[in-house]
C-alpha cells in the first residue's frame, strides 16, 4: 500500500550537515533523521531539509534536525550497507536501493511505499559545453571527435554516470543498428573521456571548478546550476536522445526501526510529494512527479528531448548484470 503523499561515508566526496552535527548520525538527543543522498541534489535537499523541518514541527508540534551526506550513489548506497545509520536514502537509480534491500536493510516493496514506483521527481542526460561551443556540439556524435575532451564520472560508483552511459546507448542504438557499431561508438566516446570522477559533482567540480575538458555529461539540473550560477560562461546542449533519469527514494527500515524515528522517516520522504515540494524541485532543476507542477515550468524544461527509460533496457537489475557488473559492457570497452 502507498504511504500517504503528504504523510554517501568512506568514499563520500562531501557531507553536509545542519545544525551543526557531524557524523552520519548525531549522538544529540533531539530527534535526528539522516539522508544519504547522491552528489547532484545537495543544493535541493539544503532547501527542501528547512522547508521539511517547519512543516513537521508545524504539523506534530515535534522539532526533526535533518542531517544529509552526498556522494557518488553507488557509493552512498555501499556505506549504508557498511554500517552508516541512514534513516532514508534517496538515491540515483533504483539499483542502488536494491543493493540495500539484498541485505535486509530496507523491506521488500520499497519501490510501491511511494507515487511513481517511488520516484517523486526526474532529470534528463544533457551536455554542458563553454559559452561559444567552441567545440561545435550538438550532438552524441560529435562527442566522438578526434580532440574533444569528454568528463563524466565513473559508472562503479556514479548512479548518474550509469545514467550517462545508457543515454549514450540510446543514441547509439537508434543511429546503428548493428550492436557491434554501437559499442564501436561507445568505445570512441570513452576513450575521449579525460577524467572519470567518482561522482556527478566532482566531473562538475572538475569541468568548471578546474577548467578541463570541453563537454561534461551532465543530469540536467547540475547543468542548469552551473549556467545559473557561473552567468554567461556556460551553455546546455540538449541532446537529440537522452534517458529519463529517475532518482529512487526509500525508508532505510531497520535502522528507523533501532532510531524510533519511522514517522519522521515516512513523512520525509512523503512531503516530497507536496506541491511546496515539487515546485521546490522544479526550481532546483528536477522535473517534478506532479504535472501539472511540471506544467507551470515549461520555460524551463525542454519537454522535446526523446527520451528512453530504464524499461527500455529490461529494468535496472538486467541493465546493470549486462552493463556495468564487473567484466560487463562497460569494462570491456573502457579497458580494451
């Protein structure tokens, strides 16, 4: 039954905290709940974590502090197995989730608790170039020039660069047919990438922050970000072919279940859902789960994009087994 809609840290790149609490979870008594997110929504749930903290105290008369950590999501996801107290994780693909699950962590089910197989918002693969385009791209194709630095993370432990490759798979499969072709694209695409980061925030961290490389593969709101915040200096290049990129969230249940904070819990991830929540969403670059949120943002997002699913790839269980496991489609071309 769904939940009521209104009802990442040794490899973690960065955390941040509230209130002044460090750690994965804070040792103070007031009432706590942890996040472990992934790297290219820390700006969203710094915002979205104020926004939470007023309603719940307005609705149970109860103050919640809510502590957050991003990373890479493949990351993330094996730190809460390792140990981090995580009372939700919200994630860049469901597969993350699910290595969780496998250990017991998170109840089977998870992916029903919430609207949208528990995906309150999406984002679509776009590409960030310098202002000018000096580079002249418009297209995937044009990724595979000879002279054209490529930075995009790395898909062992990026969600969002799993994401990336499956974009570039798409194109690939709608402009060749024959599957050796594609992986001939793919093969070129890589072999022009000049940095592969651990997470989405650092190959963005590194294609501005350092100034390297001409296009950084990018979730479309970090790319919206970086022009917004970086003004006359950058520009978006949709893609003919991206992928919707849809983030999962869920209830870490054993651990609410030891921090007494199941409610808490439930409810943050369930405001997420809230108009307030959605438009939030919207403003930070996410196109929200509600449309007729996502309607009131049309100048914002190019709704034009054709876009595949991780349906189109037999789901995320069977796209990761075929491309990205160890000595999958990924290893073999990226170390050949």
């Amino acid at each position: 039954m769904k939940k009521n809609i209104r009802c990442f840290l040794a490899m973690t790149l960065a955390v941040t905290l509230t209130a002044g609490m460090y750690g994965c979870k804070s040792s103070d008594k007031t009432l706590t709940i942890t996040n472990v997110s992934y790297d290219a929504t820390r700006d969203f749930y710094e915002e979205y974590n104020k926004l939470f903290e007023a309603y719940y105290e307005s609705r149970y008369n109860k103050p919640v502090t809510v502590i957050q950590s991003h990373g890479g999501s493949g990351s993330q996801a094996r730190s809460v197995v390792e140990g981090c107290n995580a009372d939700v994780v919200t994630l860049a693909l469901e597969h993350d989730i699910s290595l969780i699950e496998n250990t017991g962590l998170i109840d089977k089910g998870w992916e029903d608790e919430y609207e949208n197989t528990s995906s309150p918002y999406t984002s679509a693969i776009v590409f960030l170039v310098r202002k000018g385009n000096p580079k002249g791209i418009h297209d995937w194709n044009d990724l595979i020039k000879d002279g054209v630095e490529i930075i995009t993370p790395d898909p062992k432990s990026s969600g969002g660069a799993c994401w990336n490759f499956l974009a570039a798979l798409s194109y690939a499969q709608v402009n060749y047919k024959d599957t050796g072709m594609q992986k001939e694209f793919l093969k070129k695409l890589y072999s022009n990438v000049s940095v592969l980061d651990s997470g989405a925030r650092g190959s963005a961290t590194t294609f501005v922050e350092n100034n390297k490389g001409d296009v950084l593969i990018a979730w479309e709101n970090e790319a919206m970000a970086t022009v917004d915040n970086y003004a006359g200096e950058y520009e978006i290049v949709n893609p003919s072919v991206s992928i919707t990129a849809q983030p999962s969230v869920a209830v870490v249940d054993d651990n609410v279940r030891m921090n007494h904070s199941e409610n808490a819990a439930a409810e943050y991830l369930g405001y997420l859902y809230s108009d307030e929540a959605q438009r939030l969403a919207a403003q930070y670059g996410y196109r929200p789960y509600n449309k007729d949120i996502l309607n009131e943002f049309t100048d914002k997002f190019d709704t034009a994009i054709r876009c595949t699913s991780i349906e189109d790839f037999g789901g995320w269980n069977a796209a990761y087994r075929k491309y990205f496991d160890d000595g999958a489609l990924f290893d073999k071309i990226y170390n050949s």
